[in-house]
C-alpha cells in the first residue's frame, strides 16, 4: 500500500504541478477532468445513501462553472447559476422518478465540484497566480501531515467521533500547525504579500481543509464507502484527495481580493 502511495504521488504531483505552471487550457483540462471523476464518484456516494442523482446534468453544470471561469465576460456566473438550477427544478418536476432529494442533492454536488474546484483556475489567473495555487497545495499537504503524525502520535481526544473516528483534536491542533508553517514557507517565494497575510492565510486554510475533509468523511459515512473511489492507487479517489482543496481553494481565493489586491 506505501509503495503504491509513494508511486502515485511520484506520477500524478509532477502533472499536476505541470497543469499549474503552463496555467490556461492545460490546467482547465485538469481541472475539468478532475471534476468530471468528481461527479462520477460523488454519484456513487449518493447511492450509498439511496439517492439517485442526475449526472448528466451535473456533468453540464460543472463544464458551464468552468466555462464561466475561462470566459468570465462572455458565460456569467450569476447566468449559469440560474440555468443549472432552473434545469434542476425542472428534471424535478419533470421526472417520474426524480424526487426533490434528488434534485437537491445533484445541484450541492454540482456547485460543490463544478463552483468550489472553478476557484483553482480563479486563483490561477490572478496575480503571481502560480504561488497562490502552490501555497493551496502546500497547506493542504502540511495540514494533513501534520494532522496525521501529532494525532498518531500524541491523539488522545476525538475530535469527530461520530464522523471520524481516528481523528484526534490534537492531530486537528497539529494540522493547523503545519498549515501556518507553509504559510511561513511561502514568504520566502511569494515576497510581494506581507507575510502577516500568508501566516494568516495558512491558519485559515487549516481550519477550512479540516472542515472539508470531514464534509466528505461525513458523506462516506453516511453512505457506508471507505473511499470515494479507486483512480489513485494508495490514495483513494479524487474526492479523498481534494476534498480539503475544494475548500481552501476558495478560501485563498476570497482573501486575496478582500485584503491584498487594491
């Protein structure tokens, strides 16, 4: 299991690093892929839960997020947010077979893949725009290590019980550690934000990628799957992977146009 972890993290980091560098067409493709592998496992976790969602229409709701993110004057958001949830109601409406829950659960799973992972390619185009994408990545993978190796080692008290059992507050204290330390890492690459901002930033992005991580551990739970699918040997599927990005992701991208771009 180490061996085929280490494998894929060897393969898949360089890609997606790649994607980030070139920017563009080469990392909305990615992220279209990724989204896409998204919503084919988030299908599968709501039939866990004996729900059936709608994945053509969340396919066309995550592409028009992505659209509307790479043509930002021709798709609007405020446009393709009211399409997707008109299409919505209407398969409701419309469908036999197709209740409310249904509906409701394909549009959270559309804007939880299509809007939240858009962000990536927001950040992306802004300014130093590569930096700000890498520090998402690196807060994230500092959360998790260090929320792994202090719960593992010092965890005593659960953090989520009902939701995670190996979870630990002292694992979840550990992880916003590391989050503030890659913001500290980040200050000497990315001079042209205070550092202030970026130790904040990383603090803040360890609380949300903690929270987005038990929104999806909740989600598994509930609908009785150990992992949200099998693409990455090792590693689970994309949703195990990116859960804690769909978050920070935004996260970053929101702080960055509050407080440091005039």
């Amino acid at each position: 299991m180490l061996l085929y972890r280490v494998l894929s993290a060897v393969i898949g980091i360089p890609i997606l690093l790649l994607s980030v560098w070139l920017g563009g067409w080469y990392l909305a493709a990615v992220i279209t892929v990724l989204a896409v592998i998204g919503v084919l496992e988030f299908a599968r976790i709501a039939e866990g839960m004996q729900v059936k969602v709608w994945v053509p229409g969340m396919l066309i709701g995550v592409i028009l997020f992505i659209l509307s993110v790479l043509f930002p004057k021709k798709i609007k958001l405020a446009l393709v947010v009211t399409i997707i949830i008109g299409v919505f109601l209407c398969r409701t409406v419309i469908g036999t077979r197709f209740n409310i829950l249904n509906g409701a659960l394909s549009l959270t799973g559309t804007i939880y893949l299509g809007w939240l992972l858009s962000h990536i390619l927001l950040l992306r185009a802004l300014e130093f725009g590569f930096y700000l994408v890498l520090f998402v990545f690196m807060a994230t993978w500092f959360t998790d290590t260090m929320a792994y190796f202090v719960g593992s080692g010092i965890g005593r008290h659960k953090l989520a019980p009902t939701i995670s059992p190996k979870k630990t507050i002292e694992g979840a204290v550990g992880g916003l550690i590391g989050s503030t330390l890659a913001g500290l890492l980040m200050s000497f690459f990315l001079k042209e934000v205070p550092m202030i901002h970026l130790l904040v930033i990383g603090f803040l992005a360890g609380i949300v990628g903690q929270a987005g991580d038990l929104v999806e551990s909740a989600m598994k739970r509930k609908a009785g799957v150990k992992d949200s699918g099998n693409l990455i040997p090792g590693h689970g599927g994309v949703l195990d992977r990116f859960d804690s990005m769909l978050f920070t992701a935004p996260l970053v991208y929101y702080y960055v146009q509050l407080f440091i771009i005039n």
